[in-house]
C-alpha cells in the first residue's frame, strides 16, 4: 500500500513489495511498524494529525524525539492505522 507523504522502499531483489511504507528515521530502509500521529500546536490546530512512520528499531527514538517537544499524541501499529483510515473511509 502506498500512503501519500510517507517515504516508499526502493524495489528490492527479494521480490518485496517497493511501495510498502518506510521508516521516517534517517537513513533507515527498514519496514515500517509503527505510525507515530503528532502535531505542533503552535502550527496546527489541535485535532490535527501529522505522521512519521517507524520500524521497531528506531520508534522509541523517533518517539522521544516528539515527546520532548510535547507534539506526540498518539503510537499505533501501522496495521491498526490502515484498518482505522479505511473505516473512516
């Protein structure tokens, strides 16, 4: 599935999917697991929602990252974010 703003996977060698979601982290290729949904109230009004994504390795870091700022709102498994955006649908 190809999410529009999240960074997709080269094609790779193996024959997995290329437009499967991508860690947010830098430089990471990994799959991502995670969808990490944050806002800047400074900038956005306060149901919005921006998003990173994250493989397992890098989601406490990217999450610490947007704690300390008091922007993370919300730490869903990738799957669940599907099955919800396409309930909404």
């Amino acid at each position: 599935m190809n999410f529009p703003g999240f960074p997709s996977a080269p094609g790779s060698p193996d024959g997995s999917d290329d437009t499967a979601p991508i860690c947010s982290a830098k430089g990471c290729r990994a799959p991502a697991v995670w969808v990490l949904a944050w806002n800047n109230p400074k900038l956005h009004t306060p149901e919005r929602r921006k998003t990173w994504l994250a493989c397992d390795e890098h989601r406490e870091h990217l999450s610490s990252f947007l704690g300390m700022r008091g922007f993370l709102k919300d730490v869903v498994e990738l799957a669940e974010w599907e099955r919800n955006s396409a309930a909404d649908s």
